[in-house]
C-alpha cells in the first residue's frame, strides 16, 4: 500500500475524521473504496461501499438547524 498526501479542507478533513471515529470506520478505507468505486468496470468495491453507505444512511442521526453554528465553523 502506498501513502500519498492530498490537499483538503481542514474543516471538511476535523469533520469526516470525526465521523468515522464516531462510527468506527477507518478513514482511509473509506477514501479507498470511493476511488475505486470510482474506476472499477466490476461494481464489487461500489456495491460494497454503497451498501456501507446505505447502512450509515439508516443510523442514528441529531437534527442540525445551522451546521456552522453546531460546528464552530462561524465567523
């Protein structure tokens, strides 16, 4: 496996690192399967990341009114 380093948004990058602790999911796993889901003629890496998707879709979720201000990202 092969590091590589990407530019990110900080505040997306704290937010989705965030998720996937809570969830217990590893970051870059997810990132992984994306791409791949992204370039595979054979849909196993997107049917597996869809269904991953689908199961976080029908977790547990809080109402957010303003996600900057639930955040701190306003200024």
């Amino acid at each position: 496996m092969a590091l590589k380093t990407f530019n990110v948004n900080p505040e997306i990058y704290a937010l989705f690192s965030s998720f996937c602790r809570e969830n217990g999911i590893s970051m870059s796993r997810q990132v992984e399967m994306f791409m791949a889901s992204q370039v595979e003629e054979e849909p196993k890496a997107r049917a597996d990341y869809l269904k991953r998707l689908d199961r976080l879709r029908k977790g547990q979720f809080i109402r957010v009114n303003s996600f900057a201000e639930r955040y701190g990202l306003k200024k």
